[in-house]
C-alpha cells in the first residue's frame, strides 16, 4: 500500500480495503526498515500515531471522516506539536519538548491525519542540502551519496522514499521545491499569508511559508485545502476564503499562457536540467497552452536581497534561544554574558551562527540605509517583475533547481554556491507568490524538477497545471530504487 | 556664570487594558510570578504576536487630546538587545513611525502664568518582565507577569525648564491620562514613570549642553529630587572645569543623588527594523472622528468651566480638577447643595480632604458621599446651622450617623435665629455681668468678644452668631 498516492490511500479507507491502523503500522514499519539509511526522520511517533489512527478508524466507521481521515504523514521538524520534542534541526532545541500545538498542527489533527513522526531538516531550515541539521545530513533516496536538498530534506525524502505519503514542509527560499526538485516529488509553496506561520518556528518572518510534499498535485490539493485559512494568531495571514482546490484539478489547459524568462535558462542552468524542462513545456504545448518569452529583468538581483533579509530578520528571530527559559543551557555559567555566549555558541551550529552574524551586521547603525533598506526596495522590484509578468501569462516555469541532486558534502564549505543552488526559487519568496515543483524527467538518473508560479493565490490553478501533466507523464510515479 | 536647564521627559504609562499588548494573558497586576505569562509572552519557538487593538484606541485619545497628529499610518519595530527578562531577544516598540506626534500641553506655573510644552511623539510598546535578585542564593529570578504590558511612551520637547516645570508637566500628563481612562496612573505598581534628560547651558547660549538621562523615576518628589540634584551635579563639574558625559544615570532615592549606570560608549546599538510579524497600523479619519467623539470633558476646560461657573479662583479650580473623580465629586457636591459652588470648593478642599488624608481614603470611596455633604452644605446656606457646627455634624455624617437633617435633629443643632430668644440670653448674660459693661463702656471694646462667648456658651453655639452680633452691638451701644 506503500505505493499508492494519499488519494488513492484515502478512498481504500473510506472503502474499508483496510484500517488506518493497519496503514500507519505498515508506515511505521517502512520507517523502521528504511530510515536508517535515509536518516529522515528526528523522532518517530509510534504509541501516539496508532492512537491517532484508532480515533480515525472509529470516525471512518461513524461517517465523519474527511478526505485526511487516518492518512499518515509527517511534519518537518519545524512546526511544533504538543508534547513532542521540536527540533528544528538543532542542538539547541533538542531538549525542547513544545507545550503547544501550532495552527498547522492543529488542522492537520482536526483533519483527521495521523502525524507518525517529525523530520529532519536543515538547522533552523537554513541551509539547502540538509547538511547542517544537528542530526546529521539526510541522503537521497535516488542516491544515497547526494543530498536530498533543503533545508525540508528528511520531508522530502521521506515521501519520495514511499515512508509516509505526505509531509509537512516550510519554504524560505526554496526549502519545499528545491527538495521536492532534488527527490523527484511534488513540493507545493503557497502564497505568503495562505498557511498560518503560528507555531511555525521562524526563520525569516517575512519570507516563511508552510506547505507540503506529496507525491502528486492531487494529493497536495488535499493536502493544501486542510493546511490553509486565515488565523487571527498570525497577523501576517491573509483573511481570504480557501478555494476548493480538488474541485479545479480536472480543469483544462486549452489557452494556458506559460511565461518562460529569459533569466531562467542561461548560464549556470544544467544543459540536461534545462533539457527535461524544455521537454516538459512541450508536453505543455500538447496540452493546449501557449508558451511566451518574457523577461524577469531584476532576478540577478534576488539571491543577494535574500541573503539580506533573510539573515537580518533570522539574527532577531533566533535571539530568543538564550538559554534563559527553555533549550540548550551551558553548564555552570559564570554570569550573565557567560551563560549567553557559551549557550549560543555551543547551541548553534556553523551556518546559523554565519547567518546570525551576517544579518546582525546588516541591520547595524550606519548599515541599515545601504542593505536593508535597499534590499526591501529590491523586493518592491521584484514583485513588480512578476505582476508585469502575470499581465501577460497565467503562470511561469522553468527549472526549479540549476542542478540534480549534488554529493553531500560538495557544496558544504562553499556557501555561496549552496546559496546558488536556490537562485530560482528565491525570488518567489521575495515577492510573496505561490509556486509549484513536480517531477519533469531525469538526469543521470537523478530526477529534475519544473518549478510553475502562479500570482497571488492562484494556488488551484497551480495544482491544475501540475494535475493535468501528471496526467500525461509518469515521473512522479517513478520510484527510488531499493524502495520499491 | 548663569546656567539655564534644559529638561526633557519620556513618560512612560502603563494603558489600562484587560489583556497585554500582543498576547490574551490577563494585566492584572500583584498575581503570583509567571502565571500571568503566556506562550506569546514566554518567547516561546513559533509564536507570534496580535495587537490588542484597545491600546491604539487609547492611544489615539491620548494624541487628540493633547493636539497632537494621530498618524493615519504607524509601524512597529524590533528593538534588539539581550536581557533575561526580555524574552524575545527585543522589545516590540514604534521607532520611526509612532502612533502620536507633534503636539503640546499647557501647565500652569508658580506665578500664576501658563506655559506650552511640546509633546514631541508618544509610542506604543512592550513592556519587558521583572529581574528578581533577592530570594536566589546569588542567582536570579525572572517574572515574566509584566512582559507585554501595553505602555504608552510620550516623549516631551526640551521644553522645560526647572525641576518644577517638569514635576507640574508629569502631574498634567499623569492627570491627562485618568480624565481619558487609558490609564490608572498607579505609581507605586509601575504604571506611571519617567526618565528625565537634563542638560546644562550658558544662559542665552541657543545649542543644548550634554545630556545626562536619569532612569525609571517613579513619584513626583523623586522627579523633584533627582533633577535638583543632577542641576547641582552638572553645574559643578562645569564650574570646576569638567564636561558633561552623556551617560544613563540612576536616581538613589535613599541617598537622594543621582549615579552613573553606563556610558554611551557602552550603549546598544539596538539594531531597530520594521516587525515583520506585524502588519503596519493604518488608520482612518472616521475611525480617528469615532475616537474624538468619545472624548471626556479634559481638565483644562473642566477648570475654565468651574472658574465661570462657580466664581471660583483659578488656584482652587486648579486643585478640584486635578483629577477626574474629585472633580466629579465636587460637582455632584454642589449641585446637591444647590448650586452653592463656592462653599462646596471651601468644604471639598478643606474638611473632607482632611477626613480623607487622615483616614487614608480615595476620594472615590469617601465614608461621605457628594450627595450628603451637599445636604449638609444647603443647611448652612439656609441658616439652619451655623459653620462651627457643621463641623460637628460633618464628623458624626463621616462616622455614619446619617445624613445631616437627621443628625441635626438628633443632636438638636438647629441654631437659634428667633430674634427674641436671642435678646432674651443676650439680656441675661448681661445683667449678670455689669462689671465687664462698665469696663466695655469705659472704652475697652475687646470686650465685645467676651459677651459673644458668653452668649454662643448659654445656647451651646446655635445662636446664630450674625444676629448675636448686631443685637449685642444694639444693647451695648445704646
């Protein structure tokens, strides 16, 4: 049952084919086998996930279960759950054990989903290789010697390793879609404002998104109608009704306009990368859309304004881990400064402490004006790039990621080509849009994934567009091998 | 050399609102430490803060009603800087964009003049929580209660210019706050404090000297003290030949002396970005109208009103107004004693203010209410008693004997107007003493004051004392 897609699983439930608890052993014994390898998961939540699946057997029995009833999944390691230790990758929470759930959380129970454990993920889910996790790098499915991408890695590989058929994820700057890309599954972000950030542990407010993997646009249509809604806890969340998003789905694509910029296929781009992408378009074309060159004329200019925002935003964020009220504590400080200096620094790992200090540096008196300042003003240009873009055309593609899966530990001391690797993810964040990655073909046996954004809360038309492709391609079908 | 002061006050009130700022957790203050501190408030991973939108309410009242701009858009900030009881890593505070700016206050001054100070911005913000450092065995406790109580910081202009001045604009602005219920004012919990920059110059001199800030001062005598003593400090080591150091300074209210707590050199660099948790606070002219219209009657036109009303002196309009429910007191007072305002100022300020001193009280639960001192008030007006036994009757009303016709009644103070009566005990006392009427008539006219005493003495003080004196004056004289 492994192999079948959360939609397919949930009308076996609603079937009765077999119970949820009967699924959520099957997952947690596939976790048990093959997670060791995969290292995905941070902690797995055997006792209550068979709980929770007992509640869910007795609503399928009563007629009120939903389209989540029963169905397994697991949450990046980011979003926190009463009771159960909330990570986010680091040692300084490791002792965390979260007194409250987040909204996110919170639905995903209302709905019914059996949560079976939490994931791995980049350190405070800044990084893209899910190297610097306090728990050591998840490995690619595909490949064990690659990363799976980041920082939603063990989200990703999970899924693509068929260990639970859907995951929660957060998306900074690519944190869905570039591991979605890298693991050959679907990894959707939403508009900035459609899922709630509260209990979300932050990162860069301002560019934090949740969303989810799963292994096709159906499933994250489902996966997305019970995630999303406004939440008075988040003043960032937007008070707008969530679409049916399963009910689009079968829409067609009869007169779609696809916009391809220029600057998304040129230099660095991998030539068989952008080959796969090329071919996924035609089948586009197949399907009744026209394709249009446009031009994104300020995206040279997105991967620095993010690497100014984002860090400046995360120094103030993570300046709550202090070892004053709750994670790592130093041993015997000697006072005050002693017990924030040796808890920081021994709490953190290299690449926080990297970004703590870069942003730290960004909003200091007398640099403020020349990098935060004028790195909001490049988000302004940015945006206007996208809403010029989407005058002309419905959505816009092109690759998510410039390469397949990289070898753990080839970019590890090279940041500023790690930070490359989301050069065409970022610019979404930065404007706030919704976009889309689903498997496109394959490259040396890796999989490549199409990146598809949308303009503001055209999250349905995002997932129709996955749907209809999917329809007339199997790369998302496509298993890892050893996890068939 | 003639030194001028140059003073500016950041007052910091605590707003009178049920929940905190960013979070539901209840204000109510003296609860048992951390009990009043939610997962918003904690800091905890993930959470996030939701303006309680009564604190920009209260805000905007406070803004029309010292004519000041209320912004049609304001924005929050993150002041970053590490501290045990700031549970974030930075206080959520308006920096370059707050909610109230560019007004004025008037305050009355010594001389009977008035003068405007100008009220550069008020802001809204967080308060942090509370360090603990008794009780620990050399450590230190942290209540996290205070964390995220809405604060109103109002910033005056360098506008003033005595410990006097400042002391008369922190009671104005204290006053202020109260008349418009945004505020308890309760000093004593915190709710209303001040740091005061005070700085030096030449006299005539146009550029401000440096600038020292005295911190977290909390009455009106500690204002008083602290800048008196900061104006000798500084003009001493100018004198000698020193500089001022621009440094933040603590008021020891025991040793009455201001010291120093750090320099500028060691000052912050507070790293001040918009929040991006929250979303800028826009403001529109019907909600700002809606706001007016709920406006209370302000002291400065409560006093011009009882002047005119009451013939009342500036000085004592001055004192019944200072707060709302006194003000209230006194004119519910009035009116009961039919409009006797005069009287009524006399007694508010004098008798019962006494009482209440004494025993402790607020006005707003005097043992004696508006409406029975004013029943008292209207028998003195219509001669059924005299002043003097008022007195008497206001102290058993405060004991709660009743109200002033019934004890009146009781004690049978009725004071005695019957002309006749009055000749009759004049008489008496007369006849028996002839020796004081030869020595009366042989010009020793203090006199005159011994046979009221002997009269008031025979009718126990009810005579009423201005017909005793025109009848004696006719006997004697005649």
């Amino acid at each position: 049952m492994h192999q079948k897609s959360l939609v397919e699983l949930a009308a076996d439930l609603q079937k009765g084919v077999y119970s949820s608890e009967e699924l959520t052993r099957a997952c947690l014994q596939r976790i048990s086998t093959h997670d060791e390898r995969l290292n995905s998961f941070v902690t797995v939540t055997a006792a209550q996930a068979l709980a929770a699946a007992q509640a869910a057997d007795g609503a399928l029995k009563a007629g009120t279960a939903g389209p989540l009833t029963g169905i397994p999944f697991a949450h990046k390691d980011i979003f926190c759950t009463r009771g159960v230790k909330t990570s986010c990758g680091s040692k300084m929470l490791d002792n965390f054990i979260s007194p409250y759930d987040a909204t996110v959380t919170e639905k995903l129970l209302e709905a019914g989903a059996v949560m079976v454990g939490k994931t791995n993920m980049d350190e405070f889910a800044m990084g893209s290789s899910n190297e610097t996790s306090f728990y050591g790098p998840v490995r690619n499915p595909w490949d064990e010697a690659t990363v799976p991408g980041g920082s939603s890695g063990g989200s990703a590989a999970a899924v693509a390793a068929r260990l639970v058929p859907a995951s929660t994820g957060t998306d900074t700057g690519g944190s869905i879609r570039q591991p979605a890309a890298l693991c050959g599954i679907t990894g959707l972000k939403p508009t900035y404002g459609r899922v709630s950030r509260y209990g979300m542990i932050a990162f860069a407010s301002s560019l934090d998104q949740g969303g989810a993997f799963t292994r096709s646009a159906a499933d994250a249509a489902v996966m997305l109608g019970a995630m999303a809604g406004f939440d008075p806890r988040d003043s960032t969340s937007v008070d707008r009704p969530v679409d049916d998003y399963v009910a689009q789905l079968n829409e067609p694509l009869q007169g779609l306009k696809i916009g391809l910029p220029k600057e998304y296929f040129g230099e660095g781009l991998d030539s068989a990368v952008g080959d796969a992408v090329a071919a996924a378009i035609d089948e586009f074309r197949k399907l009744g859309a026209t394709v249009v060159d446009i031009s994104l004329p300020n995206t040279h200019l997105s991967v620095p304004a993010y690497y100014v925002v984002a860090p400046a935003e995360c120094s103030s964020n993570l300046s709550r881990f202090d070892g004053v009220r709750f994670g790592h504590r130093a041993e015997n400080p000697q006072d005050l400064e002693d017990l924030y200096t040796r808890s920081r620094g021994e709490g953190f790992g290299e690449e926080v402490k990297r970004r703590i200090l870069v942003g730290t540096y960004a909003l200091s008196a007398g640099y403020y004006d020349a990098y935060y300042l004028k790195a909001q003003q490049v988000r302004r240009l940015i945006r206007d790039d996208f809403l010029q873009a989407f005058a002309q055309v419905d959505v816009i593609m092109g690759p998510t990621a410039p390469s397949v899966a990289f070898k753990l530990g080839e970019k590890a001391d090279d940041p500023v080509s790690m930070y490359l690797s989301d050069i065409y993810t970022i610019a979404v964040n930065l404007a706030g849009l919704p976009a889309l990655s689903i498997p496109a073909g394959f490259s040396n046996g890796l999989p490549v994934g199409l990146h598809v954004t949308g303009n503001y809360f055209q999250e349905a038309r995002l997932l129709n567009v996955g749907h209809q492709y999917q329809q007339v391609s199997d790369w998302h079908t496509r298993c890892p091998q050893g996890f068939e | 050399m003639e030194w001028e002061t140059v003073i500016g006050l950041e007052i910091h009130t605590q707003l009178a609102t049920k929940s905190k700022i960013f979070s539901a957790a209840s204000t109510t203050y003296g609860a048992e430490p951390n009990t009043q501190a939610c997962a918003v408030d904690l800091g905890l991973p993930g959470v996030l803060p939701v303006l309680n939108a009564e604190v920009v309410r209260m805000a905007a009242m406070f803004g029309l009603a010292t004519h000041s701009t209320v912004a049609p858009r304001s924005v929050f900030a993150r002041k970053n800087y590490f501290y045990p009881d700031l549970p974030k890593g930075y206080q959520i505070s308006q920096f370059e964009l707050p909610i109230v700016h560019d007004g004025h206050l008037d305050i009355d001054l010594e001389n009977g003049g008035s003068k405007r100070i100008g009220i550069t911005r008020a802001h809204l913000e967080e308060d942090a929580g509370k360090s603990l450092h008794e009780n620990f065995q050399g450590k230190t406790g942290i209540d996290l209660n205070r964390a995220g109580t809405p604060l109103l910081e109002i910033v005056s202009e360098p506008d003033i210019r005595s410990a006097k001045e400042a002391v008369a604009y922190m009671k104005k602005i204290h006053s202020l706050v109260r008349y418009l219920g945004i505020s308890d004012g309760n000093m004593q919990e915190g709710s209303f404090r001040c740091d005061a920059n005070v700085s030096m110059r030449p006299k005539g001199q146009a550029e401000f000297g440096t600038r020292a800030e005295i911190k977290n001062i909390n009455s009106f005598r500690f204002v008083e003290q602290a800048i008196n003593y900061e104006v000798q400090r500084q003009i001493m080591l100018l004198e000698s030949g020193g500089t001022v150091v621009q440094e933040t300074r603590l008021f020891d209210a025991d040793k009455h002396e201001t010291r120093s707590m750090r320099s500028k050199e060691e000052a912050n660099d507070y790293r001040y970005f918009p929040d991006p948790d929250l979303l800028p606070v826009e403001l529109d002219d019907a909600f700002i109208e809606a706001v007016r219209k709920t406006l209370p009657e302000l002291p400065d036109v409560r006093k011009a009103r009882l002047v005119s009303d009451h013939a009342l002196s500036e000085y004592d309009a001055g004192i019944l107004t200072a707060s709302r429910e006194l003000a209230d007191y006194f004119e519910a007072a009035a009116a009961a004693a039919g409009g006797a305002g005069k009287l009524a100022a006399n007694w508010v300020m004098g008798e019962l203010s006494g009482a209440l001193n004494r025993g402790n009280y607020d006005i707003t639960d005097s043992p004696v209410s508006a409406g029975t001192l004013g029943g008292l008030l209207q028998r003195i007006e219509d001669g059924t008693i005299s002043g003097k036994l008022a007195k008497q009757v206001f102290e058993a009303m405060w004991k709660g004997e009743g109200t002033a016709d019934e004890i009146i009644e009781q004690q049978g103070l009725k004071q005695i107007s019957d002309a006749g009566a009055i000749a009759g005990i004049i008489r008496e006392v007369l006849d028996n003493n002839p020796k004081q009427i030869e020595q009366y008539r042989g010009g020793q006219v203090k006199l005159f004051g011994f046979f009221v005493g002997q009269v008031m003495k025979a009718t126990q003080g009810k005579a009423n004392p201005k017909q005793v004196n025109e009848l004696l004056r006719k006997l004697l004289d005649s």
